[in-house]
C-alpha cells in the first residue's frame, strides 16, 4: 500500500485527552482533516481530575504551536507554582514563592486545559461515545477500527493517544503495564477558606508534600477553592480489600490511615482525614522500562500509550509535546508514513531516556523531601 499524502489522509485520533486534543488543534490549522474518538458519552460526563502544571519546555511549546498559549495565561494560576516541603509534624522544610511574572510552570485544572481545547477544534471533531475495540492489521489495505458498538472505521493513520491501557498500542506492542509498587489515594477537599482555613494555611495557594521514608503525600491546590491530597504508600496493588475494607467505605479508610500515620502531628493529619466525600484509589502504573515498538504502517503513539511512566510531572507535558511534533511531522512530510519515522526518530529515544531516568521514582516521592529535587510535582490524575 502506498502511503497517502497527510493532506488526502483518514486520520483518526483515539483519546480526547490533552495529547490527542493538542494534535488534533495544530493539524486542522494546517488543513489537514482529523476525526478524534473518545469513549466518553460526551465531554461533561466525568470529572477530569485535579491541577496540571505546563512547563514552558514542553507543554506551553506545544500551546504556542496550537495557537493558544495566550489564552492559557489567561486561565493559569501563576501563584500555583508556590510550592512547599513539609515533614510529618508540619514544619516547613523549603518554600518555594514565584518571582513576579514567572512562568516556568503555572498551574491549570485538567478540565480547564481540555474545555480551551475543545473550544478551539470544529464542530464535530470529536465523535463522543466511540470506545475502540481493535485496530486491524494492515495487510494491502488501510487500518480498520472497530468500535464497541459495532462500527468500523478505515483510516491511513490512527494515533494512539488512549492512554495507560491503549488500545491502538496492542497493535504494536505486547507490553503491559505494571504495578509500581506505590499507591495514590485521592481526596478530595472543598471551600478551602471556609471549610479547611487551617489546611488552606498550611498548603499556600500552590502545592505541599511532606514524607517520612515509608509514606508521603502530596497537596494540590486547585482552581474555585477546591483541594486534592494523594495519600502515597508502599502498598499492595489490592490494599484496600487486603484491609477488608471496600472503596467506598471511607470511614473504614479513614480509621486504617488514622492508625497509619499515627506518628504524624494532627495538622499534617488532617489532610488525610478531614476530606470532603469519598477516597479514590489510584495505583500508579508504568510501562517496562525501556519500552520501544516496531515502526508499523499507519499508527503512532503519543503520551501514555507510548510511554507510561510515574506521574513525576511529565505525563500531560511529554504527551503534549509528542502530539505536537507529530501534528508538524504530517504538516512537513511528503506522505503519512514518513512523518510517523521522523516523528519517531525524536519520541521514541527522548521517551526511553525519559523513562530510564524516572524508573523507581515512585518511591522516590516517598522519600523525605529533598528542597533540590525538582522532579518533585507529580502529575496529577
């Protein structure tokens, strides 16, 4: 099958996250038309999770790209860059305060980030309610995707962009994601200044993380005086039942964590205790370490789907910034399968290298604070 130029190509997009979002914007202000897939039943169906930091390395390189950097500043939080070392009885380690006009990485709510995206696509980009099923092999012919409801789609180029479990990824690879070992559990915490004013002190108006060597957490800020903490521990992938417990038994939860960090002073407590609903689960997954795959005729990966690694603030940087070499990549290339080689002359060894550096780094955040480690921000769910 001769590749077809990016200008008469089927491109599909699986995933409306902020990478398959991002690729999507700068392709169609070149011209070239993209379908993106999500298995959402449309964009207001769930929540989309807590605060994101874009650095100007990465993430804001590929807002610029998109044309749509200026109307993030206008939505970020630059005082969300203050960020806090704590220990368990609360003290302050370091304070990090941005300088006047810094934007190295200002803070944005993960839904915020997508609305701007959304907003930015034509009408109809999006197909909500399509959860992919399979990509076919290509034998002479194009990629066939098949939806669970039934449908099929033949596409030149379908770009992965789905995430830890990708489907477009099984296409090219056998590779599974593993348990790293450490656990987030998210809560949730509303009317900061109202509600929580002793936690609202104590956080700042960006992040805190505190750790004692065998646990930690890390407080976020986000926009409308909402809070989310992650609780981070060593634990088994099934803790919760291994407790005898069930996710939605939050006063069991909050019993097993109070006799857990039992050490801990009663401030640093009570950002693991005094939250607003429901704890959620969030054990942290990586791809093996390094994880490359084939050159395949008419896919690519972006993001997670090509890179899964510990949410150490990469995650939603690194898939924007895939997503916009490979947009550029179709811009500037003579046919598809071009542009996925050159595309993955970059991606693939920055991410191996990327990947080496924070293999293990999930314990790391369970480490007593380093003031001199910037790795620490994790990306938050």
């Amino acid at each position: 099958m001769n590749s077809p130029t990016p200008a008469s190509a089927r491109i599909g997009i699986i995933g409306a996250g902020p990478g398959g979002l991002t690729c999507a914007r700068i392709l169609q202000q070149h011209g070239i038309a993209v379908t993106v897939y999500d298995r959402d039943p449309d964009a207001d169906s769930r929540n989309q999770g807590g605060s994101l930091d874009l650095h100007d390395d990465d993430g804001q390189i590929a807002l610029r790209e998109a044309g749509l950097l200026e109307e993030f500043f206008a939505l970020a939080r630059f005082d969300g860059q203050e960020m806090r070392h704590l220990d368990p009885a609360g003290t302050l380690l370091s304070h990090h305060v941005p300088e006047e006009g810094e934007a190295t990485k200002p803070e944005i709510d993960r839904g915020q980030l997508r609305d701007l995206l959304l907003r930015s696509l034509a009408e109809g980009t999006v197909q909500w309610g399509r959860t992919l099923e399979s990509v076919s092999e290509p034998a002479d012919g194009p990629r066939v995707l098949t939806f669970a409801d039934g449908t099929t789609v033949e596409t030149d180029l379908v770009i992965g962009a789905d995430g830890a479990f990708s489907r477009v990824r099984t296409a090219v690879s056998s590779a599974i994601p593993q348990y790293t070992g450490v656990s987030f559990l998210e809560a949730h915490f509303d009317d900061m200044e109202a509600a929580h004013p002793e936690l609202s002190a104590l956080v700042g108006k960006g992040s805190a993380h505190a750790a004692d060597g065998k646990r930690g957490l890390f407080a976020q800020r986000n926009s409308g005086g909402h809070m989310r903490v992650y609780i981070m521990q060593s634990v088994s992938m099934d803790w919760i039942a291994a407790q005898g417990l069930h996710p939605e038994d939050t006063e069991g939860i909050r019993a097993y964590l109070r006799a857990e960090y039992a050490d801990w002073s009663p401030e640093t407590l009570r950002m693991i205790t005094e939250n607003d609903g429901a704890y959620v689960d969030r054990p942290l997954l990586a791809l093996p370490v390094p994880h490359t795959c084939e050159h395949a005729t008419g896919v690519a990966l972006l993001g997670d789907a090509a890179h899964l690694m510990p949410p150490l603030g990469v995650g939603v940087n690194l898939a924007m910034l895939d997503a916009s070499e490979l947009a550029l990549a179709l811009v500037n290339s003579a046919t598809v399968d071009d542009a996925v080689r050159v595309y993955e002359k970059t991606m693939l060894p920055r991410s191996a290298e990327i990947a080496q550096m924070l293999e293990g780094g999930a314990e790391s955040m369970l480490a007593v604070p380093d003031p001199d480690d910037e790795r620490f921000g994790p990306d938050r769910p």
